[in-house]
C-alpha cells in the first residue's frame, strides 16, 4: 500500500461513486478502478459491494476507511505543527457552525486582537458538524446539539431560551409569558422539516402535545420575523437571536411549559494538532460567551 492507493481509496469511499472521484482527483477513471482494485489485491478483502455501475462502501471497507480518514488527518496535523514550528503557520481557523447570528461579531472581536487571523467558515448540519471533525476537515465546530462521542471535546457555552414570537397586534401580544399548549390552533412560520432547529422546536410541541400547523415554510431564517411582523403567523426565535435583530412590531412570550432552551456548545477533536491562533481562538469563544451571559 501506498499514500496515493489510500488516498484515491478515501475519496471513493467518501463519494460511493467512481466517477464523480475521478473527477475529483483529476485522473482517469480506468486508472482509479485498476488502483483500487490492486488495494483489495494487496489486502485480500473487497472493499466495496458492487452491483453494475453502482459501488458501496463495505465492512471490510468501512473499518479500512476509519483508520485511513485518521492517518490522513494526522499527517495534516503534522505539517501544521512543523509550519508553526518553522514559524510559517498561516493562523488559518477552519469552522464550522449552526446558524447564528453572533458569528459576525465574534469574528470581528477576535480579529481586532489577532489581526492575521484567516477564516474558512461553512455552515452545516450537526451529523455533517460530526463527520467534518472526525475526518479533521475543521478545527472547531459551533452547535446547538451537544455532542457526546470519544475522541471529540464538548464545552458548553451558554443556555439560549427559546421563545414564541407573535404580531403585535396579536391577542397575546399583552402577555408576558405562555404555556406552548395555549398555541397549538395557531399557524406556525417555521423553518423546513430537515433543519435541525425546526427539529428541535417540533420536539417541543410534541412535549406540549400537539402537532404544530405548519403555514409557511421558509429556508432563510433570517425572513422568519418579517413574515410574523406581517401578521403571517406566529413562531419560534431563540433570545440571542433575538437580541440582535430588529423586531419592533413582534413580541416575545417566555414559555413556561415545556421548558424550551437550546445549549450553545463548542466542539473540536481532541488528538488533532491545532495552531496557537486556533487555541486562542478557543479561550476567546469561551470568555465571549462568559461575558454575554
């Protein structure tokens, strides 16, 4: 076995399609079959299931791949610490997060301290959040979803309430705070069935007992408090995010029963190398939202 063998074996077992890894790669596709198939060769075990054009990743390709995405990772890992070492380290942060909007800001802050900091920031999913650390694509992740898996460091960073946002011309726009169950009749702005806070906000109806009636599905959710300003609907906004948007014509109601909160957390792997400008980056994430509470 060599690097290029298990390279090309990693993408097309991230991928499941040889094509579209040929692509990736640059080279041929006949070339990238012969090379996968000297693997399984020199391994004595097929690593993929393959069914006419269609290929599937394995047991036996699955247990490969594990050790491979780690090997890879660590070498990554080497060459920032020896071009941190050498003094040549390009204070990139790599990050991924769940929509907030706080990031703005934090980045601003931190670069004001850390002027040649450099950021590469996406925005995913949590399973995707997961996956990205494990293969060492990012250095730090920011979710609302703790999470608990070896090899990976969670530290939770503030408890964000989740409130019920309504017109201000709304009957209970004069109250203060609700049970959710009070709103079960209402129509709901919400974000789209696979975005992990309509997940998280769907589980709370369900804890009130009732399925929410869904109006307005958007993907933005930004636009989610100029549709309840319209007198739309109503729906759900977290306090921070709140906090740093104009709402002048919608008003929050604390809920009092279920208890609705999300956990605000930060996450990276813990054997993976990480830069100086990425540990401080750490410390400042923590300290900021110390200072927010």
């Amino acid at each position: 076995m060599d690097l290029l063998q298990l390279r090309y074996f990693q993408i097309v077992a991230h991928l499941e399609h040889m094509t579209n890894a040929a692509k990736q790669l640059k080279v041929a596709q006949p070339s990238l079959s012969q090379t996968i198939s000297r693997l399984e060769e020199e391994l004595g075990f097929s690593l993929f299931d393959r069914e006419g054009r269609n290929i599937k990743l394995n047991s036996f390709g699955k247990i490969l791949l594990k050790r491979v995405d780690r090997a890879f990772s660590e070498l990554e890992s080497a060459k920032v610490e020896m071009a941190e070492l050498a003094g040549e380290s390009n204070n990139l942060i790599s990050l991924s997060v769940m929509h907030t909007p706080l990031l703005p800001n934090i980045i601003s802050k931190f670069r004001k301290a850390y002027p040649s900091a450099k950021f590469q920031v996406s925005m995913h999913s949590p399973l995707r959040l997961v996956d990205q650390l494990e293969k060492g694509e990012i250095d730090v992740c920011v979710t609302y979803f703790p999470i608990e898996k070896e090899g990976i460091n969670w530290v939770n960073l503030m408890e964000d309430e989740v409130f019920i946002v309504v017109p201000e011309k709304h009957p209970l726009a004069e109250r203060k705070c609700i049970r959710l169950r009070e709103v079960e009749d209402e129509q709901f702005i919400n974000m789209e069935r696979t975005n992990p806070f309509r997940m998280l906000t769907d589980r709370f109806c369900e804890k009130a007992g009732f399925t929410p009636n869904i109006a307005f599905e958007l993907e933005e959710p930004g636009s989610i408090h100029s549709y309840v300003e319209a007198g739309l609907g109503i729906s759900f906004l977290t306090e921070h995010t709140i906090r740093y948007a104009s709402h002048e014509k919608i008003v929050p109601l604390h809920i009092e029963q279920p208890v609705c909160k999300r956990t605000i957390g930060m996450a990276w792997k813990s054997d993976r190398y990480t830069s100086k400008v990425v540990r401080e980056f750490r410390e400042f994430m923590i300290r900021y939202f110390k200072e927010l509470e």
